[in-house]
C-alpha cells in the first residue's frame, strides 16, 4: 500500500509542478487533464489514483496497478 501511495503522490507532485493551479482542480478536472496529458483514458487514471481498499490485493493486481501507475507518471 505505501508503494501505490508513494507513485500517487509522486504523479500529483509531478502534475502540480508542471502545472499550476492543477490542486485547485475538482478531483474529476484532475484526471481529465492527467488524461490529455498522457495518452490515458480518464477512467484509468482515476482508477490509478482511486484509494485502495485495505484488503490484500492478488501478486498480479497489485503489479498491473503498480504498472499502470509507473505508466501515467513517466508520460509526466
């Protein structure tokens, strides 16, 4: 979990550096310009940056999220 949150945050840092005002966003603004910004679809990079749920996730739900994450942050 501190793995997901560490690359969440790191994409919010990246995208509030690059452009200002990007926190003053409404959350769904937010992935909206994420999205034009790297090639996703606003739906998968608000499931990126969606909160996990507590439970434990499967070795290979928890690589793709991981995936999907590194993916958005390096389009930044």
């Amino acid at each position: 979990a501190r793995l997901l949150r560490s690359l969440q945050h790191d994409i919010l840092r990246r995208a509030r550096r690059h452009h200002p005002g990007f926190e003053r966003l409404a959350i769904a603004d937010q992935w909206q310009l994420l999205a034009r910004l790297t090639g996703e679809s606003p739906s998968a990079v608000g499931q990126a940056l969606r909160p996990r749920p507590a439970q434990k996730m499967s070795h290979s739900e928890f690589s793709r999220h991981v995936g999907d994450l590194q993916r958005i942050r390096n389009a930044l």
